[in-house]
C-alpha cells in the first residue's frame, strides 16, 4: 500500500510539473503551482520529515500563492503568450541531464550511513534534545546566519529596485470588507498562537525558528490583505531594528566567543544561548518575509483604479 | 488498521486528482480557485490521516497549517477583483 | 481482533470519504461556478467533519482530540469564508462586465 | 529502499522539468515559477538521500539544509518578483531583452 501511494505521489509530481512548466494560461499555472506544493508536502511526509512537511506547508499554502497571485494580478494585463517552437532542442539536454543524474543514484553504496550517527553522539553537547534544531542553530550555526543575511540582502534589493527608503511607503490599506474583517479577528489570535507553540516545540519536536517565522509572517501578510491598517502602526526605526535583529543578535553570540579565548562560534551556555538566538531568528524571519511580500510598487494604480469603481 | 488508513490517504489523493481536471478545464478562474480551495480541505484530511497511518503525531502540523494559510491564496486572488484589475482572460468560453 | 472504537473509527472515515468523493463529483460534475462552490463547501466540510471523528476515536489523548477540532474548526472557517469571497468575485465580475457593456450597447 | 528509488527519480524528473521551463518559457512569471520546481526537486533530492540510511532514524542535516533553503528560496522568489515588476514598468512587459519570442509593441 505504501509503494502504491509513493508511486502515485511522484507520478502525479511529474505530471503537475509538467503541465506547469507547458500551460498556456498564467492563472492556471499558478493554481497548479499551490497544488504541486501541497502534493509536495504529502511527500515530504512519507520521507518521514515532518519539519519540512510543516514548513511546506506553511510557505507553499500561504505566502507562495500570496506571492504570484499579487504578481499575477499586478501583471495581468500580459496576454497569454504562446509556447515556443524550440521544443526538441531544449528538451533532449534536459532528459541527458536526468539520465545522468538517475545514473549516479544507483551507485551510491548500500552501506551508506549518512551523518546520523554522527549528530547523535554529538547531541548530548548541545543540550537540545531535538537533532535537526540542533544541527541548525549550533552544529551549522554559520548556515542558519548566512541565511538571514540571504532575508536581509534580499530586502535590501528590494528597497533598492523600488528606490525607497522604507517598506512602509507601499503599506495602503486594503478594500475595508466585513468578512475581511471578521476573518481577520478570527484567525489572527490563532496565528500568533500557533507560531509561538511551534518556536516552542522547536526545542524538542518538529517546529522551530522557520517554520514560526513564517506562520509570523502570513499573520502579517493577512493582516495587510485585509485591510488591517495596525502595520503601519509599527514605527519604521522598530521595523528596521526587527528585521536585523537575528542577524545581529547571532554575530553578537559568534563574537563573544572570541572573548573567552574560544573558537568562532561555540558558545559555552548552549543551550540559553541558542532559544535566544531562535526568538530573534524568528521576529526577523517574520519581519523580513512580511516586508519582502509588501514591496509591491504597482499597487498604487490599482488602488486609483478601485476608487474610481467605488465612487 | 494502518494500512486502512494509509489507503483512505491513497482514496483521498485520488480525489484530488480527479479534481485536477477541474483545474485543467476551467472555464473561469474562479473555477480553478475553487478546485484549489477543495484540495486544501482534502490534503487536510489526506495529511491526517497519514499522521495515523506513519504514527507520526507531527504531521498534524502540517495539516494544521494548511487548515489556516489556505484561505490567503483566495484572499490575495480576491483582493485583485477588488482593485478593478483582474480580467478573466476565459470570457468567450461561456 | 478489532475493539469497537477501531470498527467505529473505520466507519466514520468511510462515510468522511464518501462525502470527500461526492464533494469531488460535484467540482466536476456541477454546471456552473456557484453549483460547484456550494459542492466545494458542504459535502467537503462533512468529509472532514466525519474524519476527524473517525480519528478522535483512535487517537488517545485530550491534547490531540483538542488539535483535531481545532483543524476542523479552521477548515470550516477557511471554506466557508472562502466560499464567500469567490461568490462575492463572481459577482463583481459580472457587475463591472454589464457596466462595461451597458454604454456600448 | 524502494521508496527512497521512487522519490530520488521523481526528483530527478522535477528538477529536468523545471530546468526546461526555466530556458523554455519567455515570460518571467513563469521562469520563476519552473525555478521554484527545480528548488522542489532539488530539496526531494536531498531528503529522499537523507531517508537512505541504515539507522531508523532519518538523517538531520539534509533535513535542516533543506528548511533553509525552503525559506531563501521564498525570498529570492518575492526579490525576483519585484524585479519583475520592475522590468514591466520600464519596458511594458514581463519578458528579458534578448528573448528572440518577444511579440511586437
């Protein structure tokens, strides 16, 4: 029965992806898209990887569609464009490609052990009962930095391509809607509540930094899509001090280090150490993910646009 | 019982598949989102029973999120109708 | 041997599948886009509804129960909302396309 | 093991797709799109080799490279929007300047 259902997942993947990939209509492509993630997280779910099935979740139903469907809605006024006639030509590297890589799957060696072992003896160290928490926030502490640095850089190309020195200039508020509203005062509570549990469960369970991060930042996000003028509420000096406060607070601990004459990046109390540095990681994962999908610079003309119908 | 469950999971992907071809038809977009809408609802329930299946309580997490972030694809579509931007592009299909 | 909240458990899954394949026929079945939201929201929400039940008995513990009917509540309120603005799109889009037509004509 | 065949080809499957998308298709969206596919190959790569070994628990480092780049691909995904947008602003449609489909204007 497993094998069965494994089979139909991947061949349903392959086939949503294509589909994606040769459609002609935008819209679709981007229905298919929300689709695809959440076949992608049933997957990820019988790899028996719940933290990304979480986090697959949390990105692919939530701000991915947000995304491409404001972008879409943005850009709509494109036309269809028809397929390129450069079908073989392209096509036949790629299926090359997957050959070769299909080819380096059936020679990995049957005894391989991977790095499981390895954490597990190193975990008693760290004082986290939870591996994959700990090999992100200590064992490759300087991959979990570097990527908020990724969050900060990208934010920061984005107040460079819109030639602003704030996000904030692009928050307007939203069509008021009662059932906007509603949902709003609703599902807002929950989300909090729910990124909070998973920080929390981060410790010892599936959960953790990211996937709070980014129920944080659809909170956010939802508040803006409703209309919600509290956002803007939130003083540009305390968003800007928000957004690079994980960073910040990460390279403070890496540096303290050095202090105690120890090397880059150990830390001596790991444990208090580390759930501090994962509550900053969180607010400026969610700040920056709320910031990145708010830059949208064509939205004033829409907004004129609206006006207009209303009045 | 594992299996059972493992196997109304395999139903419930089906149905999903069988909605794809809602999506794949159309004619409107709000269509599409509707398909969209329903498949979040089935892999909800798809993601739980999993979680019973593979024993692994985690899982409704995910099934969790997915309850709550689904809506704001539809928000985001639905904002757009509001702002007077989206055309449906389908129109002389009807 | 089976005990009676495993044969119960299985039985209200059965029925959440069936009301998942009817909510499924009708998406492809319904004629138009208000028919196919009114299959979208009731015949899926009982499918979920009657699954989270089947569940609930298996599951074991008050914490658990608690988060299966907090899914469910979310869904019920997801849909249902859901339900509403894709009508409410609908419906708009009609609108602006009569104002559209209506000086031309 | 089998399992660990069937997600490892599927991905392969995935990231070829995606990669023909991403050099087939004109319009930016679209690229963007086929690059998030290849992003979701990629990461299935990964975890169906974390799923490969010997010990029944599943290997934690691929798990936590793969959360990363779940959360910078969203990021460069929201940067290459707002690109995007940029690039229809300026000239008026969303493809590049080179791109030999590109329709008259």
């Amino acid at each position: 029965m497993g094998l069965i259902f494994d089979l139909i997942i991947g061949l349903s993947l392959a086939g949503v992806a294509w589909r994606i990939v040769r459609v002609r209509e935008h819209f679709q492509a981007i229905v298919l898209f929300i689709t695809f993630g959440l076949l992608l997280s049933l997957a990820w779910t019988r790899l028996k990887s719940p933290d990304i099935a979480i986090a697959e979740a949390a990105v692919g139903a939530g701000l991915a569609g947000v995304l491409l469907m404001d972008a879409l809605g943005t850009l709509s006024s494109t036309r269809n464009q028809p397929l390129p006639g450069r079908f073989l030509q392209l096509f036949i590297p790629c299926l090359f490609l997957a050959g070769l890589m299909a080819y380096t799957i059936l020679f990995i060696p049957a005894d391989f052990q991977g790095l499981g072992p390895m954490v597990s003896e190193a975990l008693p160290d760290t004082h986290l009962e939870y591996p994959v928490t700990a090999v992100l926030l200590d064992f490759r502490g300087y991959d979990t930095w570097l990527e908020l640095g990724v969050l900060l850089v990208a934010v920061l190309g984005v107040l460079c391509v819109r030639q602003a020195g704030t996000i904030k200039g692009s928050m307007l508020p939203a069509p008021a809607e009662p059932v906007g509203r509603w949902i709003i005062k609703l599902l807002l509570p929950l989300m909090v509540l729910i990124g909070g549990y998973l920080l929390w469960l981060g410790a010892f369970a599936p959960g953790g930094a990211f996937q709070a991060g980014v129920v944080l930042a659809s909170g956010g996000v939802m508040l803006w899509q409703a209309g919600h003028p509290s956002l803007a509420l939130l003083h540009h000096v305390w968003w800007k001090i928000l957004m690079i406060s994980g960073f910040v607070f990460f390279l403070i601990l890496a540096s303290s280090s050095l202090l105690y004459n120890q090397q880059f990046m150990t830390h001596p109390e790991a444990k208090m150490w580390i759930l501090g540095v994962e509550y900053a990681a969180t607010l400026s994962i969610a700040i920056c993910l709320i910031s990145l999908v708010l830059a949208s610079p064509a939205r004033n003309q829409g907004d004129q646009r609206a006006r207009k119908t209303e009045s | 019982m594992n299996t059972f469950f493992l196997g109304m999971a395999l139903f419930l992907v089906l149905n999903i598949l069988a909605g794809l071809w809602r999506v794949l038809k159309g004619p409107k977009q709000a269509d599409r989102m509707v398909a969209a809408q329903l498949f979040g609802t089935t892999g909800v329930a798809s993601l739980l029973l999993l979680a019973q299946a593979l024993e692994s309580p985690f899982i409704r997490n995910a099934a969790l999120l997915f309850a709550l972030l689904t809506v704001m694809a539809v928000l985001a579509f639905v904002r757009n109708t509001s702002y007077g931007v989206v055309e449906d592009n389908n129109d002389e299909h009807l | 041997m089976m005990s009676i909240y495993e044969i119960l458990s299985i039985l209200f899954c059965l029925i959440g599948g069936f009301f998942f394949l009817a909510g499924t026929l009708g998406l492809i079945r319904f004629p138009d886009t208000y028919c196919r939201l009114h299959a979208l929201t009731k015949a899926d929400n009982l499918g979920l509804g009657f699954i989270v039940i089947g569940l609930i008995f298996v599951s074991g513990s008050v914490p658990e129960v608690i988060k299966l009917s907090l899914i469910w509540f979310l869904a019920l309120v997801g849909s249902s909302s859901a339900c509403y603005f894709i009508g409410n799109h609908i419906h708009l889009l009609s609108k602006v396309r009569e104002n559209r037509n209506g000086p031309d004509i | 093991m089998t399992t660990l065949l069937i997600y490892a080809f599927t991905s392969i499957i995935l990231f070829s797709i995606g990669l023909f998308g991403l050099v087939s298709h004109p319009n930016l969206i679209r690229k963007i799109v086929s690059l998030n596919i290849m992003g979701g190959g990629a990461f299935l790569f990964l975890i169906s080799l974390a799923y490969h070994g010997r010990s029944p628990d599943i290997d934690p480092v691929p798990q936590a490279m793969v959360l990363t780049g779940i959360v910078v691909t969203i990021s460069a995904t929201a940067f290459a929007l707002c690109l995007t947008r940029r690039i229809r602003e300026k000239t008026g449609q969303c493809l590049l300047e080179h791109c030999p489909d590109k329709p008259e204007t």
